[in-house]
C-alpha cells in the first residue's frame, strides 16, 4: 500500500516534539517538525506544568505537519503521572501539578499506615515513588479542585480531550498510576476507597491502538489542522512508547530509556510481583500489546541538567554540555560515587552543591570543578544501572546478550560506553527519538487495521522495520587489561553508603 503520514506528539519533561512520521511496509521515516523547551514553572509555593502552552505547541506542530504532507493520524505521549481534573463542564480544574512538587513530602508514609504496602504492591505492581498519581491525589484531599473535580485525566488524555472531546484513560500510561490494578485490569476502586479518594473521578480506559476520535472541527478550523484526522490512542506513556521502538531483534535484551529518567529494565510477558521483587522496589507497568515493562526509576540525565541549569545560572565557563563530556572523557574512572537514586535529587535546584554535599557525606572525594562532577554524575548513573539491571534478571530469572540505550541519552557516547563497562554487556544506542517511533508504529498499525492490513502485526515486526531504517552505536565493555576500570569495588563503595534505592 502507499506510504501512512502521521504526527507524533512526545512530551518529555525536558523536551516536547512533534514529528512527522512516514511509514511503508519498507520504510519508516521521521522528520522533526517542532521542539520546544519543557520545565517545570513555579508559583508560589507550587511547582506546576504549562500545561496551556503545551497545548499551544502541540497544536503549532501537528500544523507543520500538516502544511508539509498529507495527515492521516495523530498519536499523543509525554511522561506519566501527572493529571488535571475537570470539572462536570469540562473545565480544567487549576494547573497541572509537576511531580517534582513538595506537596507529596511525607505523603507515602502517611498511606502506609491506612495501606499494608505489600497489599499496594500486590495490587499496582509498582516500585513505591514518592510522587505517584495516587500520593498527589492523597495530598490534594480536600482541595477544592479535588472537590470538585467529575473526571482525572492523564496529561496526554487532557490534551486528546482538548482535541477530539472524547474522556478516557490509555492503558500503558493508567499503569504509572498506582491507582490501576494490575491484577484485574480496572481501576484500583477499592483501593480508592479505602483512602476516601473519589473513584467516580477515574474515566473509561482506552487501549493503545484504538481510535479516539476525529479532531473537532472548530478546533481544526482555529488551529489549522484538517478536518476528521484521527486522534489515535498509542503507549501514550512516553516509556511505552519507547520500548516500543525498542530495536531488538532478540527477546534476550535489556534497555534503559534514557531522557530526563532513566528507566533500567526488561520486557517481560507477565509481571514480577514476588516479596523479593517488591523488597528490591521494581516496577510492572503496563506496556503495548499486554507487555510488561519490569524496570526501576533512575534518577536519569536530570541530575545532569540541573548542574548545567545551576552553572549557566552561575556564569561558570565550559558548562555546555557537548564540552563537558568530551572533558569528562579524559576525567578519572569512578574517583567520586554516590547514590544516584537520593531522594534529595528529586527536586529543582542546585544540583552540584546536593552532589558535594552527598559525597562528602559518604567518605567519597568530593568533586570541585564542573567536569569533576559530571564525571561523578554519569559513573554514578551507570553503577546505578549495573545493579538495578543485574536485580532485574535475578528477579526475573532472565538473561540477556544486550542491552539497547534509547532516548535523548542514546546520544551520550561517554555514558553509553560507561555503561557497557559497569554491566560487562555490549550496549547498543538508539534511536534517540524511540518514543516518536513507538508512537508513529503503533498509530500506523491502527490505520492499517481499519484498512483491512495486517501490516505491523507485532512488537517484532515494528523493531525489525526500526532496525533496517535506523542505525545503531555499539559499545563494547573495556576488558581489564585494556585500563577497565574495578566496578565492583566501587559498587560497593555505593551500597556501603546505605543506598537503597
Ligand atoms: P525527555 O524525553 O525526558 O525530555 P530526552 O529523551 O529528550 O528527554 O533526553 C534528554 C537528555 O538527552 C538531555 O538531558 C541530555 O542529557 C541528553 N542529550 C540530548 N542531546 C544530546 C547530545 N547531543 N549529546 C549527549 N546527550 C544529549
Ligand atoms: C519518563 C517518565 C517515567 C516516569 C516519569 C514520571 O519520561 O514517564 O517513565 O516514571 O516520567
């Protein structure tokens, strides 16, 4: 058949774009049509999502597709947990709040007392973060947003409702929540209840791969987009998405999806919902076509553009990120480690003082110069993925030949090779954009259904197409007697620091 155009929205909490993705049954093309800065925005107190000028940007690219080719879907991801309510007209209830908010301080411990943990862990599946859908919700009781709210949508469902007017929840992404139940499928209403949280708020749930709707046509006709496209429901989880584009050609893979988190894990058929797996605190979130994405949160590049942030606020020369790393090359193996996973690098702010602070507080040197701690940041990224990697397969009892690096962080030569060194496998990076990719395959899968093609059946014949198109970096670990550097010893160096996170 003839080739599928559609718009892939990807919003990460660094970065959104909106790609125009071209697919045939031989070919699959992306092309950046849009990029715009994402941050978090603070107000008072408050750490919030511009969620209105997300929209505005959102509806500026899937435009600039539009005026560049034809259009026939439109799929929608971004980074999960977050929410807005609307009210019983629709209305959007207050600004989104950022995850990265204080109001969740204290919040999980306060649920642990009401909530046996391992009844939570049994019921979500999920490691236990501090700023899951489910502490928010606990922490806004009785606001008067929450009060009033009639609908919680998740961010990539709030901008498809302001699109098409259709209220539901994808799937992959109502995983993320903890308030989704992993063993029945629905809602985690009991749960809800129990807590005094107002399950009637929780909308229908939608499949990835299902139509939504046709764009509204007074909102096509205000933004410039063609009337009837297709809004199509994909892994509307940026992760899911990503390990969709995931380009293995073996099930024996492990991947990290490298951006602002770095989310370290496997593929797996069903979860992992053992007392040792709920004790090592991993994740069974809901992945494209009934997958499971067994994986660990880590704390990811933040950490790094945080100090980049800090230093071009500081003035400090040579803090591009491009010089930093190409210096960070030369900079001695594993001098400085630390918890990377610290809950004190979860918030905005100074990031290379919380790093001094956090080595010296753990006996390590402390690192001074910019190229010292970014040295520390990406050894400390890749011991982190070394353990959380090595506890996936015990968990899972699997093995691997591979580990895939996706995302942003794929282009990352240094952390790429550090991490082929800290888990002893071949590292194989790219693409950047594997969540546009997720998303343009499995949106074209969808059309090519309603077209009667069986094109794309699989999650295997999506990565095999990736893999043909795009090309990949391979690293190699460094042997002992080439100068590799002693991991083990510095692993335990982090966990005698007590991390056990
Ligand atoms: P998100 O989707 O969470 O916004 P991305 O997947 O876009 O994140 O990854 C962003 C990260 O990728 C940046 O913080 C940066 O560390 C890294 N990155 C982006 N471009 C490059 C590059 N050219 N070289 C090295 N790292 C890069
Ligand atoms: C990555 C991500 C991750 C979530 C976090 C909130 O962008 O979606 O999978 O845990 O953001």
């Amino acid at each position: 058949g003839s080739a599928l155009r559609v718009a892939a929205v990807d919003l990460g909490a660094t970065s959104g774009r909106i790609m125009a993705g071209t697919v045939s049954a031989r070919s699959l093309h992306l092309e950046e049509v849009h990029r715009f800065p994402n941050g978090g925005v603070r107000v008072r107190d408050g750490l919030f999502w511009d969620v209105l000028g997300i929209h505005r940007e959102v509806l500026t690219g899937i435009r600039r597709v539009a005026e560049t080719g034809p259009l026939h879907g439109i799929g929608i991801d971004s980074w999960a947990i977050d929410y807005g309510l609307l009210d019983r007209d629709g209305t959007l209830l207050g600004n989104p709040y950022s995850h990265r908010d204080a109001r969740t301080d204290g919040v999980a411990a306060k649920v642990a007392a009401t909530v046996d943990p391992a009844r939570l862990y049994a019921t979500t599946g999920l490691q236990d973060l501090p700023f899951s859908t489910l502490y928010q919700l606990v922490a806004a009781q009785g606001t008067a947003a929450l009060e009033s709210a009639e609908h919680l949508l998740l961010l990539p469902d709030l901008l498809a409702y302001w699109l098409t007017g259709t209220i539901g929840v994808e799937r992959t992404n109502a995983s993320t929540t903890a308030l989704y139940d992993l063993t029945t499928g629905d809602w985690a209403r009991d749960l809800m209840g129990e807590l005094g949280l107002p399950w009637s708020i929780l909308p229908p749930l939608r499949e990835p791969g299902s139509i939504i709707g046709p764009v509204l046509s007074e909102v096509g006709r205000h933004a410039g987009i063609p009337k009837r496209v297709p809004v199509v429901a994909v892994g509307s989880h940026d992760t899911a998405s990503a390990v969709v584009g995931v380009p293995a050609d073996t099930d024996r893979f492990a991947y990290i999806s490298s951006g602002t988190w770095s989310l370290v894990g496997l593929e797996l058929d069903a979860p992992v919902l053992t007392e040792a797996a709920r004790r090592a605190d991993f994740t069974n979130e809901g992945g494209v076509d009934g997958t499971v994405r067994f994986l660990k949160n880590v704390m990811g590049l933040w950490v790094l553009s945080e100090c980049l942030r800090t230093w071009a606020d500081q003035r400090v020369e040579g803090t591009g990120l491009v010089a930093l790393l190409a210096a960070a090359e030369d900079a001695p193996a594993l001098r400085t480690v630390v918890d990377i996973n610290d809950p004190r690098l979860l918030p905005p702010g100074d990031m290379p003082s919380r790093i001094r602070e956090l080595a010296a507080e753990a006996g390590e040197p402390v690192p001074t110069t910019p190229v010292e701690v970014t040295r520390c940041v990406l050894d400390s990224l890749a011991l982190a993925y070394r353990r959380h990697l090595r506890t996936a397969l015990e968990l899972a009892g699997r093995e691997v030949d591979v580990v895939h690096v996706v995302g942003g962080g794929s282009q990352n030569h240094l952390l790429c090779q550090l991490t082929a060194d800290a888990t002893g496998l071949p590292v194989l990076a790219g693409p950047s954009e594997a969540a546009a990719l997720g998303n343009v395959l499995v949106q074209a899968r969808a059309l090519l259904q309603e077209q009667g093609s069986t094109e794309l059946a699989d999650l295997a014949a999506m990565r095999s197409l990736i893999r043909r198109t795009h090309e990949l970096h391979r690293f190699e670990p460094t042997p002992a007697a080439r100068g590799g550097a002693d991991w083990h010893a510095a692993e335990r160096r982090v966990l005698g620091q007590g991390a056990a996170s």
